[in-house]
C-alpha cells in the first residue's frame, strides 16, 4: 500500500487527494478535541484498496494530531468497524 498525498483543506474543512484527476474526499468537522467525519466523496474509478487506504491515512492523521474521531458517516462507521484497531480513536464510552 502507498502512502497516499493527503491534503488537510482547513477552509473547506475536507481531506482530499487527487486521483487520476478527480478528487475523493473527506469532509469534517472540527470541535474542542474532536473530528468528526460526515461525508465520503470518492470518485467512480476508486476501488476498496484505494478507499482503504485514504481512510487508514486519515485515521493516522488524525492519531498523530492526538484528536478523537467520531465518525457519523455510515460508510466510514462500516469501515472502521473492520478496523478495530483505530476505534482507540474513539471518545471514551463511545460505540460504534
């Protein structure tokens, strides 16, 4: 798996990252300590191994920048429930 160029768009409040010249994105929200994560956007030509991997880079992110991860998205609460894991990225008492 590569590491992916991920861009962390505070204006737009989105990680993003250009493939095959569409961007696939993640929309966020930003409050105290915590991140939620409200949307996925990806284009058609992304597959599961790209999608995996844009995830798992932004949950690094995200651990590196000691924040906790509420995902209200249901496709990145699916996901994230196959990567058990990051769920120490969750706020305490929190369940997916």
């Amino acid at each position: 798996m590569s590491t992916l160029n991920i861009n962390d768009n505070n204006f737009l409040r989105q990680f993003e990252v250009n493939i095959d010249g569409q961007l696939a994105k993640v929309e966020y929200a930003l409050q105290e300590r915590k991140i939620f994560l409200t949307k996925i956007i990806l284009p058609e030509n992304a597959n599961y191994e790209f999608k995996e991997a844009f995830l798992i880079e932004i949950f690094e992110i995200i651990k590196d920048r000691k924040l906790r991860m509420m995902p209200t998205s249901s496709e990145i609460k699916t996901f994230l429930k196959s990567k058990r894991e990051y769920m120490e990225l969750l706020p305490i008492g929190v369940r997916l």
